[in-house]
C-alpha cells in the first residue's frame, strides 16, 4: 500500500548543515563571544517577530533553543577555565 502526502504548502525540509558555533579555526576566544551573542540576539529578535506575528513559532521555539544550547556551553567552559585558574592558585610553588 502506498501512500502519497501533499506537501499542502509546506516549505520543503532541508537537512541542517553542522554549525560549530564555538568551533572556529580563524579566531581565538573573543570571536567565540561575538558568534554567542549573535545567537543570543537572534532569539530576542525571533521572539519579538513571533509576538508581532511575524514568525512562526517553530522559528522562535528553534532560536531560543539554540541559544539556550550555546549559553549552557559558553557557562561549562567559563565555569573549567575558573576551576582551571583556581586549580593553578593553589599550586604550592
């Protein structure tokens, strides 16, 4: 039994490519934050459009998980480089 499904004006699904939001090869730490903040304010802007109509939810639901995702990140690497810098103060020379 075959079963063909109307796309019924859907856009069409396009798999993600990886993004390595804090993966970058070109720059050092501060080019990290700027990508980070972009992602922040992505989501506040995709969350204003979503309250104005303007987006759908999927889109607002979609950024805001994303940056979610890469401020837990940007908290797990600040909180070992303290644990790191606390680790080397304590060092007995």
């Amino acid at each position: 039994m075959s079963t063909i499904l109307s796309t019924q004006g859907l856009p069409e699904v396009v798999p993600l490519k990886p993004e390595s939001a804090l993966a970058t090869d070109k720059s050092g730490f501060s080019e990290i934050l700027v990508r980070a903040n972009e992602v922040l304010a992505n989501a506040d802007s995709a969350a204003a459009q979503f309250a104005q109509g303007k987006a759908g939810l999927t889109e607002a639901v979609l950024a805001s998980e994303r940056a979610d995702t890469t401020f837990q990140v940007l908290m797990a690497v600040r909180n070992r480089a303290l644990a790191a810098y606390q680790e080397i103060m304590n060092m007995q020379v």
